[in-house]
C-alpha cells in the first residue's frame, strides 16, 4: 500500500525513533488562532534523507548534495537533486511564501516519484520505466522543496496566514511616491521579507522586445492594492509584500539565486488559483515575448486536464493576471538563464468558475485529500517541462515517412517534448 498523501513539516522531535518515510502527531495551530490541534504529518529532513538513500542506490541521485543554503533563523533549505545528467538542468522549488503548504507538496512528491518509479539497474518493465529512465540519465533536477522554513515553522507553530520569512532589518526613514501620493516611513526595525519580491531581477527588455521587465524594488499595484511594496511596515501581516532593503538581501533568495546558475527551466510553485504563469510584465499577444517559451507553456497547460482521478485544467496566463510583481524568481531565472523555460504554478485551490473550491482552502486551509489530485494534475506537467529543458526549438508536428530512401530505411518521428506526458498517470 502506498503511504497516505499529507503535509510535511520542516522537522519535528516527534519524528525521533520512528521508521522512515513515518508520520508523527505534530501540533498545528488553527487557522484563526487557538489551542495547537494534533495532525498527522511527515517530516520534510527525514522523507529527504530516506529518498536520498533510495536514490543513490539505484544510481540516480547525489549523496553530496543536501541543501541549497540556510535561512535567516539558521534552518536548511533541504533540497535533493534526481538525474545524471551532465547537462540539461531544471530547478524545482516550493514554499517561498509559508502559509502556502501545497506548494511544498508539489516539488517533494514530484522528487518522490522520479525516485520510486525509476527502475534502477534492473531494465525498464514499461513505456513510463523507460521515459523516466531515459529523463534521468539526461536531466540534473535539483528540488528545494521549502524555500521558506522559519515562515513554514510559524504558521504551523504561531499563526497560519504567515506569508513571509522572518528576517528582521533596521532600516533608515525613507518613503517612495505612489500614484495616490508620497508615502514616507519612519526608521526602525522590520520582520518578514515577502521572498518572492527579493530576486534582483533587473529593468532590461524583453527578449522580444516588447517590454521592459520590472527592477527588483519596482512597487507594484492591483485594484488599488499594493502587490509589491518599498515601505517596510508592509511586512506586518496584514500585506506581507515587502521586498526587503535591497535586491537579494535574504539568505533564501541568494541560495535560490546560485543554485539557478546554469538552469535550463525553473518551476517555482505557489497557490492559488488554477494557473500556470508565464515569465514577465507582458500580455497577450506577447505573453513571455519567446515563442518556445510560450509553445512550451501552452502545451503544459494542455495536457494538464488528461490525468485522470478529477484533474483539473489550468489557464496559461501572466503580466497583469492575476497581478504585476517585481523581484519574483521566475523573471530573475528568465533573465538569468537567457530567456529558458521559468513558469510559476498558481496550483489549487480554484477560485473561480461555476464550482469555486470553499474559502476556508485557501493557502493551509486546502484539506490532504486535494494533495493527491493535485500532484496528479502538475506531475504530467512538470514532467514535460524536465523534458522540454532539453530542446531548444518547437519540434515538427508533421508525421515522417517510416521508409524512405533507396534502400529504405527507417525514420524517427519527434513528438512534441511536452505530448508525450500527455494522459500520464501516477
């Protein structure tokens, strides 16, 4: 029997002496506020260590590599990296923002899978053994599933809707002008960083030439929200968008900034909303102003309602829907890596259309059993963007002759690099 889908926490003492891959009782606090309610959980240090394990014996994964960097609060960002190849790398990140526990989920039980279904020395028992065979022996992926530990470790501990980190800055009076007018602050010392912001992205153009990507520190606003903010006082809980004192100030985001180096596609997973966003400012027509990266985009999102068990269809959207944001990894990868495949998965819950998933899931709230059917709909996905890291161009979708020549000989037709995850199942 597969063990049940839950939630990982960072780590947790009640995990001592317990076999791995175990759950432990961990006290949560409720959403709201409350007493800590007991809730069965897996520890993310431990669920790691044992996959790594699995991994080097068949071959597949680095014993070496064990963490992207350490937080402010001094806690790992454990991470794992699943693949051989010498070429061809992916990141695969969760959880910058803390209360946003499925984002966590996604990129650990991706990892997961690629090491469990991987048939190690022995030969591939079917078609999907040997996809993901052949995936790992030509792809590096590197997953950090926890971004953000020490704002993980208060929304279970402390207050659920913890967006942030939990680095504190003393920073001198400033203001900044918006369009309603000057806003100035007062010195002094600020906590919570919104990550997410602080990539040191950089106003250059499009790779089209259509736009202009956002600096980091560039405020942004949506319905007349504030999206990104300058002012630190915009880390108290009720905004939580802060970019920090300046570009790339947080331990998290100048680990995630090294590891990207040299990537070829980067998944950085949020929630919520059903969508998968393309990089940059731009929309429609010019969405991420790169044809392959939109080709690659549309074609994930189009296989995304294929897997079966109730998945779900996502839209392919980005620039001002759902809103504007600087300082974000998936601009800084793009514009780091060249203009590669970088997508931010809003993933569930859905909040729109006839049947609105509830409120009360939003971020923590989403209930265990949407984790399963939700890493059904994005693992087809994610696969096709591992795979696609290694193309550079739209492949033909025009059938070859399978004899041609005198004397004939065979010919192999190229499927699309994101169809061939089209209906995958777990």
């Amino acid at each position: 029997m597969p063990r049940p889908f839950l939630y990982h926490v960072w780590d947790d003492p009640a995990f001592n002496g317990l076999a791995p891959l175990s759950p432990a009782s961990v006290p949560v606090i409720p959403i709201g506020g409350g007493a800590p309610v007991p809730r069965q959980m897996y520890s993310l240090k431990r669920d790691l260590i044992e996959m790594r394990r699995i991994g080097v014996q068949k071959g597949i994964v680095d014993a070496s590599w064990l963490k992207a960097g350490d937080s402010a609060g001094g806690r790992e960002l454990w991470g794992i990296k699943v693949g051989t190849g010498s070429s061809h790398k992916v990141v695969v990140v969760g959880c910058h923002h803390a209360r946003e526990w499925i984002s966590l989920e996604l990129a650990y039980y991706i990892a997961e899978y690629l090491i469990n279904k991987h048939p190690g020395n022995s030969a591939p028992a079917n078609d999907k053994e040997k996809r993901i065979k052949h995936l790992l022996l030509n792809r590096q992926i590197w997953f950090v599933p926890l971004v953000n530990p020490d704002g993980h470790a208060i929304t279970i501990a402390t207050e659920r809707d913890w967006r942030q980190n939990n680095a504190s800055h003393t920073v001198p009076a400033g203001s900044v002008v918006r369009p309603a007018g000057r806003v100035s602050w007062p010195p002094g010392t600020y906590t919570g960083v919104d990550i997410n912001r602080n990539y040191a992205t950089t106003a250059a153009a499009s790779p089209g030439g259509h736009g202009t990507f956002l600096a980091w520190g560039a405020e942004t606003f949506s319905g007349g929200i504030v999206r990104t903010s300058r002012d630190p006082r915009d880390s108290a809980i009720t905004r939580q968008v802060w970019c920090g004192p300046g570009a790339a100030s947080e331990n998290e985001t100048a680990a995630i900034q090294a590891l990207v180096a040299g990537a070829r596609a980067a998944i950085s997973f949020h929630s919520f909303a059903c969508q998968w966003l393309w990089p940059g400012p731009l929309s429609p027509p010019h969405r991420s102003d790169l044809p392959y990266v939109d080709w690659v985009g549309d074609g994930t999102v189009a296989i995304m309602g294929t897997a079966g068990g109730g998945a779900r269809s996502y839209t392919y959207t980005g620039g001002p829907n759902p809103y504007l944001t600087s300082g974000d990894m998936a601009d800084f990868t793009y514009q780091a890596t060249g203009f590669r495949p970088s997508y931010t998965p809003e993933v569930r819950p859905k909040r729109d259309g006839p049947t609105p998933d509830p409120s009360a899931w939003e971020f923590s709230g989403l209930p265990e059993a949407q984790i399963e059917p939700c890493f059904r709909e994005n693992l087809a996905a994610s696969l096709a963007v591992i795979n696609c890291a290694g193309h550079n161009a739209q492949s033909t979708t025009v059938p070859l002759a399978t004899n041609t020549g005198n004397p004939p000989q065979r010919c192999q037709y190229v499927r699309k690099c994101w169809e061939v995850f089209r209906g995958w199942t777990p």
